[in-house]
C-alpha cells in the first residue's frame, strides 16, 4: 500500500484521520466501490446501510466514493490523451510517408 507511510488516507475526508480512518478506507476498499455504492443507494429512512465496519459514517463513504470517482475520471483523460497522441503519430506518418534509410 503506497500510502500507508501517511497518516491521512489518499483523499480528503472531514470525518477522522490516523487509524480510524485507514481501517475505514481499507474496509471500503476491500467491499469495493460498486458494492458500496450499491449499499448506500439502497439505504432506507429507517435503517441505514451496512459497512463492514459499523462505526463507518455515510459522509466518510461519500468523500471516499468520490475519490474514486475522481481517480476514475484522471485515467479516462489519460486514455483519452494517449488515444490523441497514438492518432497524431499515425496522421503524420501517412502524411510524410516512411523515413528514408541512411
């Protein structure tokens, strides 16, 4: 776990920091992110969702299905940038043709 050197999780969180937290963030992360996203959209009035861990509150699982969300986005961009440079290559190669050998 590259993060397990910090005290804080890899995300921002207003709910609790140090080793609460980790044991938070390392229960979510082995439920996975649709599996609680799937718990906290079929939470009902009178019981709240199940976690793990029950000490988890919602708003920690909130801030932490975001981070993902985010990570999510960063590496759809990256692909998408990687799909632009990989066609710009190509259009330039057909338009200059193969290099001449030396």
């Amino acid at each position: 776990m590259p993060h397990a050197i910090s005290r804080r999780p890899p995300f921002e969180n207003r709910w609790t920091s140090g080793r609460k937290a980790w044991r938070w963030y390392r229960s979510l992360e082995a439920l996975g992110v649709d599996n609680a996203r799937m718990r906290l959209a079929h939470q009902n009035s009178s019981r709240p969702p199940s976690f793990p861990d029950p000490d988890i509150p919602m708003g920690f699982v909130q801030d932490w299905l975001s981070y993902h969300d985010r990570k999510a986005r960063r590496g759809a961009a990256l692909a998408v940038a990687a799909g632009v440079v990989v066609v710009i290559i190509g259009v330039a190669a057909l338009i200059f043709g193969p290099l001449p050998a030396v």
